[in-house]
C-alpha cells in the first residue's frame, strides 16, 4: 500500500495546481473561502452569546451559594 502514497500526492497536488491556474477554479477557491470565511463569523456571534448564557449562569451560581451561606450563618 505505501507505494500508491507518493503517486497519490502528486495527483492531489497536481489537481491543486490546475484548479488554481483555471479561472473557474479560482473562482470556486474564492468562494469556498468567502463562505468559511462567513461561517467563522457566525461562529464567532455564537460563542458570544454562548458567554453571556455562561455569566449569566454563573452569576446565578453565585447568588445561590451566597444565599447558602447567610443560611448557614444565621443557624
């Protein structure tokens, strides 16, 4: 099996290399990274709303155990 690795690469290398040189293929290169390019973008805006949801529990968190400890005081 190792000996289809090197003629493999080439191949994909090659196919690289033609999919860049041809118009259309800069093309679907430009639009494969614009739209990664977006999706990192909405992933960015999740996880600030996933930090705000995070706060908000932890701050929740927070009163609790502050409330169990004027409990215990108080006995």
């Amino acid at each position: 099996m190792r000996n289809w690795m090197l003629p493999l690469a080439v191949l994909g290398i090659s196919g690289l290399g033609l999919a860049i040189v041809s118009e259309r293929g800069r093309q679907t290169m430009l639009t494969l990274f614009d739209a990664v390019a977006e999706s990192v973008t909405e992933s960015k805006d999740s996880f600030v709303d996933f930090g705000q949801g995070m706060d908000l529990q932890l701050a929740h968190i927070q009163r609790t155990l502050d409330h169990l400890s004027q409990a215990l005081e108080g006995r």
